[in-house]
C-alpha cells in the first residue's frame, strides 16, 4: 500500500538488538551498562501494537522490523511496486544505546548506519504515511509513548537509495540479518 510521495518513519529505536549481538559474538565490545541497555531490548522488545492501532486510517503500508529495517522495508517497497529514498542520518540517530551517554561511549557513524540498517530483531515498526498526515503520525507517537522518526519518502523508480547528509547517494553496502547465516 506505500505510495509514491509517502513518508517512510520508523517507530522506537533500532540497532540495539543487532549491538547486543555483535557483543555476544565478540565483534564489538561497549561498556556493561550499554551492553546491559542494549541485551534488553534484544530479549525483552517492546512490542508496537498501541502504534499499530493507532495508525489505521493513516498509514497506507507498515510492518515490524525483525529482519532489519532494509529487509523488512524491502518487503513493503517489493509489494507496493515502489522504490525509496532513506536518510542515513535520521536512520543512525534511532539508535538508543539510552546508557551510552552516561557511560562516555561513543559508537562511530558507519557502525550505528550497520546497525540500525541491517540489524534485525528490533520488533519496531515501519510504515509509510502521505506528508498530509504528518501531525496525525507525531500524534499517533505521542498519543501510545512510542518515539516516531521520519527516514525518507517513497519514490516511483523501484531502487533504494541511501543518502548522506548533503544529499549524496551513500552505497548501500548492508543487507538484512539473515538468522541461518553464520557470523
């Protein structure tokens, strides 16, 4: 149901799961207490059913993120015949890592752009909604406590395309989280 000239948003925080991974697999090391943050949200997700709810009659398309925001937007992108543009900054910036700050840790740009594009297991929500909608779409957030971020709009070419901060086409060089696949 996306159609051309939506916004795409997703809901939450995404990459935390996929960085509680990588720390179980010894790829990435982060302080205790942003592992702690961060292993939460992998085994205990908030599921987006208030969210949900609340976006009928607005959204024209949505789905959770379990297999990465590119996996899982690909999905909706496929069957609505469609093609996107993303915000790579808007899309880093949903990762919470809500302990990092108090704890002086930093994660770099292209880890947060890995794992908030090709982390799964996020249970978050993505959908599309016309621009007309867009204070529905915030109140919808405020109204069920979920943070909502708009990352990008829905175009006619039946590409997905990754743009940096001044616009450039970023290669999009991620994929999905794939559970049968080895590190």
């Amino acid at each position: 149901g996306a159609q051309v000239g939506d916004d795409i948003y997703v809901s939450g925080h995404l990459g935390d799961a996929r960085l509680a991974l990588e720390v179980f697999r010894g790829a990435m090391k982060v302080p205790a207490p942003v592992f702690a943050s961060a292993r939460l949200r992998m085994e205990q997700p908030t599921p987006r059913v208030a969210l949900g709810m609340a976006l009928r009659g607005i959204a024209h398309s949505a789905a959770d993120i379990s297999d990465g925001l590119l996996g899982d937007l690909g999905h909706i992108l496929k069957a609505s015949g469609v093609g996107a543009e993303i915000e790579t900054l808007r899309v880093a910036s949903t990762l919470a890592c809500a302990t990092a700050k108090e704890s002086h840790f930093e994660i770099d740009f292209s880890s947060q752009l890995a794992l908030t594009l090709s982390g799964g297991d996020d249970y978050e929500l993505i959908f599309t909604a016309p621009p007309n909608q867009r204070h529905a779409v915030e109140a919808a957030g405020q109204t069920t406590q979920t943070p909502v971020t708009r990352i990008g709009r829905i175009t006619a070419l039946p590409d997905l395309v990754l743009r940096g901060s001044e616009g450039q086409v970023v290669p999009n060089t991620f994929s999905s989280f794939d559970h049968f696949k080895s590190p």
